[in-house]
C-alpha cells in the first residue's frame, strides 16, 4: 500500500519519524514475582532500521541505592563483579530475539533481586534524537502458594466407560498482595496434553477443544469445595478419558488495570484407568435357505457390562466377505429406543437382552451373501444424554438361497388288523428317508379305500379323508358320516407320522387301503402349494369269510304282443352270504344285433335304488314320461312296465340288480351286484319307407327378396292314409359355404300343427306352413347377407298303428341346398348418387351467387375512377 501513496505523503511520513528519534522500551508499570520464580524483562528499541544488531546494557538498582552494570550484549567486562558468577551459571541471561530487541532473564528470583533495571542502548548518532534508556521497577515477593492433591500420593482410578469419577485439587495463597488464582484440569496421554477445563484469575470458566459440548451438556462440571478445595466433576467416562490428571494453579495480580501472572504450580492429582468394555457379536458362519421361504439369522451379544446399557444392533448385507463400507448396504436397524427402521420385507425383532433376530422374508437368489450384524452399546449420561462406549462388528454370516425339492418315503403298517367282523383297525403311515430338508416344508397326508373285486372290472379309489395344506381334514362323502359318528379317527401323533383307526370294523371295511404323503411349500405370499405327492404300498385288510353270492332272474310274462301294446318284464332276485341285503334295480335297454343305427349302445331307463326311490334315468321321451314304471313287487321280485310301446323301442332289456348291506345308521355298503339274462323286444311288421328332399326356385336371390324353400318327404312301400301319418318338420341351416359350422335351428313344425322359430339377430323374418300333406314350406321375408348358406330339413315320421297308437319312426336329413344372396347395385347406389347430384348443384349455385356479389360490390369503385379518368382525358383533348 506504501507503494500507492502518494509522493508527497511519503515524504511527510519520513520527516516526522525523523524528528520523532530512536525510544528504547520496557514494560509499563511494576512487575511482581515471587521468590523462586522467573524474571523476564522484554527491551526493545523503536524506529531502528539498522542492518546490524543493536547493543543493549542492563543496570540494576536495589531501593534507594545507584544502578550497578550487570550485563551487556557488547562489552564482555560491564557486568560489575556481583553478578558475573550468577552469569556465569547461567542464572542470569540476555536472549536477543531480533535486531532491535533483547530480553533479560533471571532465574530463582531472590528477594535481593527486588529493585530498578534500567535497559540502554549506546547512541552512535551524530545528533541525539528521541530516548536511549528506560526503567523498569521488580518486586520480589516471598512463595505463599501452595497447591497440592486432595491425597497422597495420588490415587489411580480404575473405571469402566460410562461411569462417573471426580478429583480434587487444595490450592491457597497467603500473599500480602490483593492476588487472584487461576485454576486449570489437565489431561496428559504420553507426550501429548489436553486443556480440560479452566477457572480464569477473573472467575470465568473456559472449557477446552473437544469438550465444549461435554461442558454445555453438564456432563463435564468444575466446583469449589470450601475455601481451598477445587473439584472436577466427570458425569461418565468416556474411552479418551484415560490418562494422567494435572492441576495447574497460576496467581495473578493487577497492576494499574493489567494482569499480570506471578506464578505458576501443577501438581499430578490421580490416574485414570478406563477399562474396555468387552463386546462380541456372533452370527451362524453358513446357513443355507430355500428360495421363497423366510431367514432367520441370530445375532448373540457377549459383554461383560452388567449396568444399565442399551444395545443398538444393525444388520448389514454385502456381496463380498469383506464387508466394505461402500459394498454394504443397510438392512435394518434397531436403535437404543427399541425403534426398528427397515423394510416391510425384513424385521428385527428382540428375543431376550443379548439376542437379536433378523428375519428376511421370501428370500431369492438376490439375497444370497454375507450378513454382518454391527452391535453399539450405549450408556445413558447427564441430562438424559447418551454415549457410545463400545461397537463391534460380527464375523460375516455366509447364506446361499437355494431350490430343493424334499425327497422322502413313505411307510404303511397295519398296528391292528383285525381277524372278525367289529374288531378295530389301526394304520400307522409314517414318514422315513427325509432329505433335503432345508427347504420349509410341511407334510399332510391323504387315506384312501379300494375295494377287494374278483373280476378284471377297474376299481377306482376311495377317498376317506384329505389333509390340505392348512391342516384342514376334509373327509369323504361316503366316510363323512362315519367320521362324524366317531368310528374313524385321524391323528397325528408327530411331524412324520399320521394314524387312521376303525372303531368297528365290517365286512364291508375289508380291501386295500393307502395313504399319499403330501409335501406342501411355502410360497412368496405365505400361501402354501402342494409340491409332490408320495403314495405308499396298500395293505390288504381281510379275514376270510363266506362269498356273497346274486343271482337275478328275467322273465317276460307275455311273449307275444304287438307295437302299441304294453310290454312287462319281471326279474326275480336271490342271495346267499348277505347280511340283510336291500336291493336297487336299474333297467338297461341295448339295441338288437341286427340294429345298425346305434350298435352296441345301453340306455338306462329306470331305477329304483335300495329305499325304493324310483329315478328316470335316460328317458327322454316327454310324450311318454308316464310310459314305464318299476315297482317292486316283493322284497326280492322287481316289475317293469312299457304302456304304448314303440318301433323304436325294440332292443334287449336287462335287470341290473344291485346288493346293499346296512353299515351302520343309515349308510349301505354295496355288498354284490348282477346283470339278469336278456328279453328281446322285436316287431315282426314291415312299414313304410320315409325319404327327405329339398327344392326352391331361387337359390340365388338379391338382397331383400323371398326366399322360398320347399321340404318334400316321399313315401315308398305300404300305402298309408294321410290321416294316419304325422311329421315333424324342423329346418336347419348352416351360414357357410361349406359344412364346417354347426347347424343352427331355424324353425320347426311338430305333428300337432305348433310351430316354433328361433330368434334371430338380424331383420329377416320366418314363417313355416304346411301346404300339403308330404310338402312343408320354409320363407324368408326380406333376405339379408347374413341368410346365405346350406338349408336343410329334418322329419321325424309318426305312424298309426292298427291298435290306434302312434308310432314314431326313424328320424330322416334331407340333403342341403345352397342359397346365394346377392346385392343390388342399381338400389345400393341410387341414394349416394342422388345426395351427390343435390350437393353438388347446391355448391354450384352457390359459387355463382358469390361470384356475382364479389363482382358487383368489390369492383364497382374501380371501373368509376377508370371512367372518370377518360372523362379527364376526353376534356384535355375538347381543351
């Protein structure tokens, strides 16, 4: 800045330091010290820029006396012959720190060292300018300070981390002089010392770096005990608490509003040993999990802390073993308040005071590596603050997810197998070879029944009673009843092993018997799904006993008769070695031989089943729903009627008589079941012959128009009387070009003249009539696109027999015809052609009409200037 003064400024500056001259300088005032201690005298000459050093002479005066030479930074021989021992040993110094500056220094202060000194300097100036020395007055006074511990010699303190401990400093001063004491706690670690906290000489206390926030938070406190006593208050220890403890006691006195120190003493008060908290964390070093089930990783703590301390324990998750900071990511954390932060995936929860679990649910190949639980003890402090005073982190927990589906055997054994009828029977299904069980798994089981058949029919099993997923039993629907009376007992006695007992069992209980081992997973959403089924060998449970023997016999009452007339069949039942038997009768109806409409096919009619309930089986004649009746006669004779029989009911009929056993209550067992010899229904009649056609006179029709369609039946053979023939008449039709889609049922006309037609999604209608006696009229009014396709009709023939009866014959299909409906073009674009036309002379007429007004307003204006400019020139010209 000196620089970018100005000229003139500069040379003011110098002038006036010129005249100002050289001022050697001590400090103001008196300076006191005490007997023992250290004087220092700082002197120092202003406005010196010499390049050499500046000589500098010490002088000393006792009270009342003249100044004595006693020592010289130039001249080897100025120090009167007093002091030159004492400068000798060293007790007496001169330290120049600069140029211009020195300071002199006398060690062990004695009283008689209590005086003036006087510090100058040799004037090599050829004018005398400014002040050359100065003086200092030094009052020595006698060593009243005593500091010292409150015990000797000093105590060492063993604490553990979190624990409170105090020390205590006895300082006090007898100085004739007003003095003040400045007190300060030290920490010494080995070479290095730390400022704890300080009692200023003006009252004021002043906490070292690093325990401000220990000071403010009342954790760190200084008081005074009586008069002499200082006290340092430590709320908990902390680990960097340990180390040597020093009081250091400084004495102050103020001199003309200044302070000066006058002395200083430390003394070692205590010793403080922190002992480590012992702290471990141990985890399962490997674990291996199914994928979509749950881990459940431990994490024991081990201290040997036994007061009041709250773990806070942390979960961590990593791809490698080391762990690495960057690597690892935070699973969950519960905190010293018992608050757990996580995901809804993961929970942490507290088993007991040095157990923690980490349960990660529906674990994938995602979740496979290492896991690392990091444990911090803290302990609660002053106003209500809490510290850290240990952490650790656990060796890595090594965990692979993995897929295995549970191999394992199954075991039936028969405990009780019983020798008669109501002696119970126990199984025992058992579980063995477990392996692979890692995987969470949990097995139900299934008891099945097949029965004990002598012939080569296939016996299809019988469920007793299945265990889902849920340990739910469902029972069977012929066991049900017997579960719920308490004569079939499930249980499980353990994980691996399933009973069934029978309280009392029966002839009917005997067969083979199997239970299937399910082993049931546990999915992503905690649902449970069946992975695999194990069956195990059946057990035959028998005793030998009598055969059941049925045997049922068919007769026909009237061998001969004709159609129309009532056909009756008995069939008589007998038994031998079953147990008061109920018997069910179904009647069954085949086909002849000679038939070849529907070879080999059974029709079940009618049934009457063991409490005489009689059932409609497969009849579906609803003209002859009252037509057969099955009744029994006596306990072991069945009768069946077929009032108003048919052509069509010609065939082989059977009685298929079935044995019942009562159980127990009101179930049955099927004890034995027998098919009666056949009774042949065959009319000797030679009939009429029925054939289908159709014909129209417009297979191809344009859209809009009549469709007609013409269904003509012809009858070869026996002439019959049109009043003893009915049809009916029903039309197909099939809206493709080929045959490949179903036919759909247009409408019908039945033998009483009742016409029905189905409804449609489009416009055209139906209307069916019979215009002769062998013609039927089909007509579609006001065809559409949609009416196109193959047509056909279906007739079903009625004959009157000679007894009056109708009979109904065999069922005919004529071939289909093909119906073609095309578009009219001329209709089709006769409206668009019109509204074209209209628009497009609107449009026209419209152009002109704009046209004309554009031209008569717009230009209007132009065509008079152009006149009147003629008129100007036709004027010029006449001019």
């Amino acid at each position: 800045m000196g620089r970018l003064a100005p000229r003139p400024l500069l040379l003011a500056l110098l002038s006036l330091a010129l005249c100002r001259g050289r001022v050697v300088r001590v400090p103001a005032g008196t300076l006191v010290r005490v007997v023992g201690t250290e004087l220092v005298i700082p002197c120092n000459v202003s406005d010196y820029d010499g390049p050499s050093e500046q000589n500098f002479d010490w002088s000393f005066s006792s009270l009342g006396s003249s100044f004595v030479e006693l020592a010289s930074t130039w001249e080897v021989g100025f120090p009167a012959q007093l002091y030159r021992e004492r400068l000798q040993r060293g007790e007496i110094q001169l330290r120049r720190t600069a140029n211009d500056a020195v300071e002199l220094h006398i060690k062990n202060v004695q009283p008689s060292d209590q005086g003036h000194y006087k510090c100058s300097t040799p004037s090599t100036d050829a004018t005398v300018q400014g002040n050359y020395e100065d003086t200092v007055q030094v009052k020595v006074l006698a060593d009243a300070l005593h500091v010292g511990p409150s015990a000797r010699p000093p105590p060492s303190l063993s604490l553990r981390e979190g624990e409170p401990f105090e020390l205590r400093c006895v300082a006090s001063t007898a100085s004739p002089l007003h003095t003040h004491l400045a007190l300060l706690w030290e920490l010494h670690r080995g070479p290095s010392r730390r400022s704890i906290l300080a009692l200023t000489h003006e009252g004021r206390f002043h906490p070292g770096p690093g325990y401000e926030q220990r000071y403010h938070g009342g954790d760190v406190r200084f008081d005074t005990v009586g008069s002499d006593s200082y006290r340092l208050l430590v709320s908990r220890a902390l680990s960097a608490d340990q180390g040597s403890y020093r009081c250091v006691v400084s004495e102050w006195i103020a001199d003309q509003g200044n302070w000066q120190e006058i002395q200083e003493k430390a003394v070692e008060v205590a010793t403080v040993v922190i002992q480590p908290t012992v702290l471990r964390a141990t985890v399962a070093r490997n674990v291996s999990v199914p994928e979509g089930k749950e881990l459940d990783l431990s994490c024991n703590i081990t201290t040997d802390r036994v007061d009041e301390v709250r773990a806070e324990v942390t979960w961590f998750f990593s791809r490698t073993p080391d762990g690495s900071s960057p690597a690892r990511h935070m699973l969950a954390r519960l905190d010293r308040d018992s608050l757990l932060h996580g995901s809804p995936h993961v929970a942490l929860s507290h088993v007991d005071a040095r157990s923690y679990h980490l349960l990660v649910r529906d674990v994938s190949k995602e979740n496979s590596g290492y896991y690392f639980c990091h444990v911090a003890l803290w302990v609660s402090g002053h106003n209500r603050s809490w510290h850290k005073v240990a952490e650790t982190m656990s060796a890595p927990a090594s965990v692979g997810v993995t897929w295995l589906e549970p191999e394992y055997q199954v075991y039936l054994n028969a405990s009780k197998v019983p020798g008669f009828s109501d002696e119970p029977t126990e199984l025992e299904c058992r579980v063995v070879d477990v392996k692979s069980t890692e995987a969470s798994i949990r097995f139900t089981v299934s008891w099945y029944y097949r029965m004990n058949r002598r012939s080569d029919d296939v016996v299809t099993s019988e469920l007793i009673a299945v265990m889902d997923g849920d340990w739910t039993l469902r029972y069977g629907e012929r066991s049900r009843q017997r579960a719920q009376d308490g004569e079939f007992i499930f249980s499980k006695e353990h994980t691996d092993t399933f009973n069934f007992r029978i309280q009392r069992t029966t002839e009917e209980d005997r067969g083979n018997y199997y239970c299937v081992v399910s082993a049931w997973t546990k999915q992503r959403n905690n649902s449970w799904v069946k992975s695999k089924d194990i069956f195990s060998k059946p057990v035959n449970i028998f005793w030998a006993s009598e055969d059941s023997v049925l045997v049922v016999k068919a007769r026909q009452p009237k061998p001969f008769f004709a159609a129309g007339n009532t056909f009756e069949m008995t069939c008589k039942v007998s038994s031998k070695n079953i147990k008061s038997p109920r018997y069910s009768v179904l009647i069954t109806a085949e086909k002849p031989v000679g038939d070849l409409s529907s070879p080999n096919e059974t029709k079940y009619i009618i049934s009457l089943d063991q409490d005489s309930v009689v059932k409609l089986e497969n009849w579906t004649d609803a003209s002859r729903v009252d037509g057969v009746v099955l009744e029994k006669v006596q306990e072991d004779e069945f009768r069946y009627r077929m009032y108003q029989t048919q052509v069509s009911d010609a065939g082989l009929y059977r009685c298929m008589v079935t044995a019942w056993s009562p159980v127990g209550g009101s179930l049955w067992r099927e004890a034995a079941t027998s098919l009666s010899n056949p009774i042949e229904i065959d009319f000797q009649t030679s009939g009429p012959i029925f054939n289908a056609s159709v014909h129209s006179d417009t297979p191809s029709v344009i859209r809009g128009d009549l469709i007609k369609l013409f269904c003509i039946i012809t009858v070869e053979g026996a002439v019959l009387d049109p009043d003893d023939m009915a049809f009916d008449v029903s039309w197909f039709a099939v809206h493709s070009f080929g045959l490949d889609k179903a036919p759909v049922l247009l409408s019908s006309l039945d033998r009483k003249g009742i016409v029905t037609t189905a409804r449609r999604d489009w416009k055209s209608d139906l209307s069916l009539e019979r215009v002769s006696v062998l013609e039927f009229l089909l007509q579609v009014h006001g065809s559409e696109d949609q009416d196109f396709g193959n047509y056909y009709c279906s007739v079903t023939p009625w004959v009157k027999s000679p007894t009056g009866s109708w009979q109904r014959e065999a069922e005919i299909h004529s071939k289909p015809i093909f119906i073609t409906v095309k578009m009219d073009v001329l209709n089709a674009f006769k409206y668009p052609l019109l509204i074209g036309v209209g628009l497009s002379t609107v449009i026209g007429l419209l152009s002109c009409l704009i046209g004309y007004c554009s031209s008569h307003w717009c230009c209007k204006k132009e065509v008079q200037e152009t006149r009147r400019e003629r008129r100007r020139l036709m004027s010029m010209e006449m001019d």
